[in-house]
C-alpha cells in the first residue's frame, strides 16, 4: 500500500519500537483475514493500535472494512482525509453505506467527495441522501433487479446470465410496470422452479407489504422480525420502488438499538465506544454526572428536613439506605420491561392502563412482602418494634411508588419527545431515593415525636 506523506512519521515510530518482520508477519495475517474479522480487531484494539492496524491494511480492502466499522471508528480514518482519498475508499461499496460514512464529513466536504464520484454512484448515493439516514430510506441499497410482468421465465433466465453477478442477498426480484411503480416480487424458487414459457404474472406473489421510504429503520426491524424477510423492497409515496433492504442492515438496526438501550441506561451516548480517547468520554460523561449531581442533592435535601430526628434515632441513618435502594431495584425492573416494551412498539394508548394496573399489583404484592420481612429484621435487629413498623410502611409506600413511576416515567418522556432509554433511569432514581427518604423519615417523625 502506497505511504501517504503524513504517515511517514508514523512508520518511522513503529519501526523504532516493533521489527520489521513483525509487522509484516502482522500485515499479512491480517490481509488474510475475512473483512468482518479485520474490523473486529482494529475495534477491538486502542487508538494507537487501531491506526496501526489501518496503516497496514491494503488499499483494496479499506472500503470494505471501513464499512463495517462503528461510526466513531470511521470518523477517526477520515478525519484528515481530502475527498480524492475519500472516494478511492468509496470504491465498490454499496450506496446505503457511502451515504452513512458521507454524512460523518464536514459539510464542505461532503460536496467534493459527490463531484468527485461518477455520475452513475453519485445519482445513487444522492437518492439515498435525500432520507434521513433513520428511516427505510437511508437504510436501503439501491442496487436492484426488476422486471416485468410480462417477461416469461426464460427470458428473465438468460436477462440474469448476462450479468457478471447479482447482488448480496437476492432472493426476491422485484416486478414493475414501465413507470417502475413496484408490482410484486418474484421469488428465485418460483424462478427456478417454473416452467420456462409462464409469465412472471403468473407466479408473482402480489400480496407483498412494501416499506414506505419515510418508515423509521426500529419499524422497519420489527416488520422484518414479524414476517421472517430476507428483503423487502422500499417504495416513495407514490409506489415507486426506490430500492431493497436486506437482513442485514436490519441486524445493524437491530445492534445498534440495542447498544442505544444498554449505554442509555447508563446515561452514556451512542458516541461512547470502549476505546473512545479521554478528551471525548470525560466530557460527555460529565455533563450526566452533573444531572445526577443535582438529582443528589434534591435527595440530600429531604433528608436534612428530618435531620432532628435522625440525630435522635440513630438507628434511621442505619436503614435509611436500605428503603431508596429497594425502590431503586424494584423500579428498574418495571422501567426495563416498559421500555422494552415502548422499542419494540408493543406499548401503546390501547394497552397502557392493563400494564399499569398489572405493574401496580406486582408492586403492592413485593410492597407487602418486603415490607413485612423487613420489618421483622428490623425489630428484632434494634429491639424496637416501631422502627420496625416505621421501615416496613415506608418500603411499601416505596415500592408501590416505584412501580408507578417506573410504568409512567418512560411513557411521559417518550411523549416529550425525550429518550426513555437515556433519561427515565436518571429520574426514576430520584423519585425513589426522595419518595424512599420522605416515606421512612417522615413516619419515624410521627412515631418518635
């Protein structure tokens, strides 16, 4: 692979520290990986490492594994990259994935990288481009095989044999009229298996549901969940077939939701990646430290209300934990099945007050249950049967409220038009740990007054 200028300095670092055959013996394993197996490695690897790994990557490949790499990895290899590089990458990758890496450049860029394209690629890319790359529109690959209804099987035959080959993952070729307003798919079993003389009209399947372009990519994951699609064709407004998806973009939909889940939950952002570099995690996991620094101090406030009659029952600074803890737990786990349920699009206005009620029962029993065990401990820890009433009402008020609160919450925020995912947990947790000080150390004030 030819050196660029700016990686002479590189080479030179990687020379003084590693032989020379160790890099090739490195160069060569890995070139003699399968692509997704690169890409896994150079994510795999710190920042350092990775850019070495790239460094000794063949040109021939880059496109290929740039691809299949997460969109903070691709960002890191085409910062400093001028658009002549840029479309050397793009060489022979699909137009769905030139237009997700497109959108990662600076806008100034972007218009270069375009002209710099053959009319041909930049005319694809672009119909991809004009969809948000979240819907069914930017999610498609516009690299189809359609053909008539009229056309008979061994026509369609021989219109196959005359290409080199067909893309990835066909196993439906998609039947339209001249104005290309999409009909139906032909099945290659159907294809295969027919007569040579019937007619595409004939086998057809017309029942197919195609994919609006504007349909958000988590819905059209559910539709290739529910009916087992291979593919599926993509239409405009009008009918017209645009293009395809295939299985396997939806599986990336499919990790990526839920990488989205597991690192909101965690107050962390989609950026986050496990070798993200300091300067790019300490801020971004600042800004939720600060949110739940406040969320804190709302909780610490409600607790020095009732500083007197901590300070009279010590016993109270022992079990305060305890109660906010098991409301924390116990909200969690309503807030996980909610918004499980919310992405998979299985909640809504028909079925919410059913969940409702069946959460608010599941926490009046655990409520009862845990209230009674706890209060048991209690007062047989401390000798003193009222703290022992004391912790188990306010365990039961807790865990009744934190099974309301964890159905609701994720169904409000969703509403505003805010990630369940990223901030329900933040602010479950508040409402456990103030309605858990507040219940336990509000009764200890009636019953020690």
């Amino acid at each position: 692979m030819a050196t660029k200028p700016d990686q002479l300095s590189l080479l030179a670092k990687i020379d003084q520290i590693i032989d020379p055959a160790d890099l090739n013996r490195i160069a060569h394993m890995l070139n003699n990986m399968a692509i997704p197996d690169i890409a896994h490695h150079i994510e795999s690897a710190p920042p350092r490492a990775r850019r070495i790994l790239w460094e000794l990557l063949d040109e021939e490949f880059e496109g290929e594994v740039l691809g299949e790499l997460s969109e903070q990895v691709q960002l890191e290899f085409l910062e400093g990259m001028d658009s002549a590089e840029v479309v050397a990458i793009f060489e022979g990758m699909d137009p769905d994935d030139i237009a997700d890496i497109i959108q990662q450049l600076p806008d100034k860029v972007i218009p270069e990288v375009l002209q710099a394209m053959t009319e041909q690629d930049r005319l694809r890319v672009e119909k991809v481009l004009n969809y948000n790359e979240y819907t069914a529109g930017g999610l498609m690959n516009t690299d189809t095989i359609t053909v008539r209804p009229d056309l008979t099987m061994d026509v369609v035959l021989r219109y196959l044999r005359r290409h080199e080959e067909i893309p990835e993952v066909t196993d439906n070729l998609f039947v339209v009229n001249r104005n290309d307003t999409f009909l139906g798919t032909l099945p290659i079993t159907k294809l295969l298996t027919s007569s040579p003389n019937i007619t595409v009209r004939e086998v057809m399947v017309t029942d197919v549901e195609a994919i609006p372009a504007t349909l958000p990519d988590s819905e059209v994951a559910r539709l290739f969940q529910r009916h087992d699609w291979v593919s599926a064709p993509v239409v405009d407004e009008a009918g017209k077939l645009l293009g395809r998806i295939t299985i396997d973009d939806v599986v990336d939909v499919i990790v990526e939701d839920a990488d989205h889940s597991l690192l909101g939950l965690a107050g962390l952002s989609d950026e986050e990646e496990t070798f993200s570099p300091v300067r790019r995690s300490a801020p971004a996991r600042a800004i939720w430290l600060c949110v739940n620094l406040v969320a804190a101090l709302v909780a610490a406030s409600v607790v020095n209300l009732f500083s007197d009659t901590i300070e009279k029952v010590v016993a109270l600074a022992v079990l305060m934990p305890i109660v906010a803890n098991m409301g924390g737990v116990a909200g969690h786990q309503t807030l996980t099945v909610v918004v499980r349920g919310l992405a998979l699009g299985q909640v809504s206005r028909n079925n919410l007050r059913w969940l409702f009620n069946k959460e608010f029962m599941v926490g009046c029993l655990n409520g009862m249950l845990w209230a009674l065990v706890m209060g048991t401990i209690a007062s047989l820890w401390f000798g003193d049967y009222t703290i022992g009433l004391v912790i188990g009402a306010a365990m039961a008020i807790n865990l009744v409220t934190a099974a309301v609160a964890g159905c609701l919450l994720p169904v409000i925020l969703q509403s505003l038009r805010i990630d369940p995912a990223l901030a329900g947990s933040m602010a479950l947790t508040t409402v456990t740990d103030v309605m858990g000080f507040f219940s336990f150390l509000g009764l200890a004030t009636v019953f020690y007054a």
